[in-house]
C-alpha cells in the first residue's frame, strides 16, 4: 500500500476531483488531472481552466480558423478512450485472421525463436523483429481471445492513468521482455502469443497499484494462478515468457510511478530507453551460456 506522505500529497491526485488519482498532468499548468478532465492540445493534454484561458487570449481570426477546421466536433470535448488498448486488439485480431487462410504462412514468418536473434550461433538468419511480431501471432481462438480480453481488461483502466505513449511502450517492453526471457531461459524454444505483453501490463500495474495505494489482491491472485499454470504438465505455456515480461512491466512500472512529474520527463525517457538497450544486450548470451 502507499505510503501516508503520498495519501497527503494532492500533487498525486487530480485537482478538481481530489478523489481521482492520475499519473498525468496539465502541460500549461503542470497540476494533475484526471482522464474526465484532459483536453487534447498541441503541447498535449491540458487542463478546463488552462483550455478556457487560452479561449480568452484568441483573437477573432484564431476563433474563426478553429469554428471552420474543428467541426463537427468539438474542441472542449474530452477524449479518454484507450485507443492504443483498441487498437493493440484490433491489429491483433487482423494478423489472427490471416492465420486462418489455407496455407498462411504468417504465422512461420512472424513466430519467435532465439535462434533468429542470435547470430553467432549460425543456425538461422538474422531477423530480429520476430522479438515483437510473436506479439501479434497466436497458435488458436482461445489463445488469441484469453490475451486480447486480458489487454482490454487491462487496458481500459491503465491507459488512461498512464496516457497513450507510455502505455503502448510499457506494451511494448514487456513482450520484449517476455522474447529475451524465453531466449535466456529455453533458447531454440518456439513460441507465439502476447503473454509476455500482458504480463508486463500486469506487472506494471502491481507496481503502480502498490504506489497509489489501491488493493492489489486480485492483481496478486491472477498473477498467481497464471504462473502456477505454466509448470502444470499437458499446458502448453511459454512461461519463460511470463516470467520475462512480469519483470520488466514491474520495472516500467516503477519508472512510471518514480518520474511522473514533468521535470522529470527526461530521465523517464533515458530509463526507458536502458531498459530497452539492456534487454537487447541480454540477447548476446545464450551463444556464450549454451555452446
């Protein structure tokens, strides 16, 4: 649970419904608000009062240009859609139908393995996007239904605390994660499906959840249930993938949780960005560890 200090901090909770908590703020005013109170701006989100100041400084040719570009719809309106979340699922689901065409070899050319990562090995060419196209291939209906249902769960809540961006690489890094654990842990082991994505979402909302204080039993709960079932024998589960994207979504998710102020915009960056190179170079293991 959080802390005493953070519950009596308002600079963690949205300051016109103080009983909102949100990782986002204005980029006029730098006060934080929830998703009922962002606006879509050119320098980003931004705040009613800031939206309407900025109503009041427009001159009458600014006003018309933004009557004529704008319409039909309008530009006080809130957009708090989880669009990433929509559109995760949607690209999914297209890839998955694909699969489904007699002869489709989609799935053979976007499946991950570590031996197409690993060059020095020799055995296969080097095509390094399987790393992040295992997201989007699935090995059956419930496969790719029980993952994306996860994503949308998962995501209709999460994206909106965290904002578009930061939840698609949170997405991103934790089926990165889940594609270097399985190539650390099971090298030459076949895998597809977004698990390791979806644990990373998972871990990253346990870590987050933690630090606002919300009960994260039931987090807990799946989280255990979903990694008991990888070691029960007849399931076929890359749990190597579990495992690796759990890791690094907690990791994000800490970032998130510890950098979320604007003045440290920057450093939120350069962290992300050495999770990243440091999962890549994870990759020149296994052809030292597995000669």
């Amino acid at each position: 649970m959080s802390s005493p200090d953070f519950a009596r901090n308002s600079d963690n909770y949205c300051y016109r419904h103080p009983d909102r908590q949100s990782f986002v703020l204005c980029q006029r005013c730098l006060r934080t608000i929830c998703p009922e109170c962002q606006t879509q701006a050119a320098v980003g989100v931004i705040c009613p009062e800031c939206l309407g100041q900025q109503a009041k400084t427009q001159t009458p040719a600014q006003r018309k240009a933004e009557r004529r570009w704008s319409r039909p719809r309008a530009v006080t309106a809130t957009d708090s859609r989880p669009l990433v979340t929509y559109g995760i699922i949607a690209v999914t689901m297209l890839v998955y139908l694909t699969q489904l065409i007699p002869g489709s070899p989609v799935q053979e050319l976007l499946a991950f393995n570590s031996l197409y990562v690993a060059p020095a090995w020799g055995f296969a060419p080097f095509q390094p996007w399987r790393l992040f196209t295992v997201l989007v291939v699935h090995g059956g209906f419930f496969h790719v239904g029980l993952n994306m249902l996860a994503v949308w769960m998962i995501g209709r809540s999460l994206e909106p605390l965290l904002g578009r961006w930061r939840f698609l690489v949170l997405y991103l890094l934790g089926g990165l994660g889940g594609s270097v654990g399985v190539a650390l842990i099971a090298p030459g082991l076949w895998v597809v499906g977004a698990s390791g994505a979806v644990f990373g979402l998972l871990g990253a909302l346990l870590v987050i959840g933690r630090h606002i204080g919300a009960n994260i039993r039931g987090i807990l709960l799946i989280l255990a249930i979903n990694l008991v079932i990888g070691f029960v024998p007849g399931f076929q589960v890359a749990w190597q993938a579990h495992i690796g994207g759990l890791a690094v979504g907690a990791l994000v998710g800490l970032i998130y949780a510890r950098t979320r102020s604007v003045r440290r915009r920057a450093l939120q960056i350069w962290l992300l960005v050495a999770v990243a190179v440091g999962l890549f170079a994870l990759l020149l293991l296994p052809p030292l560890i597995y000669r």
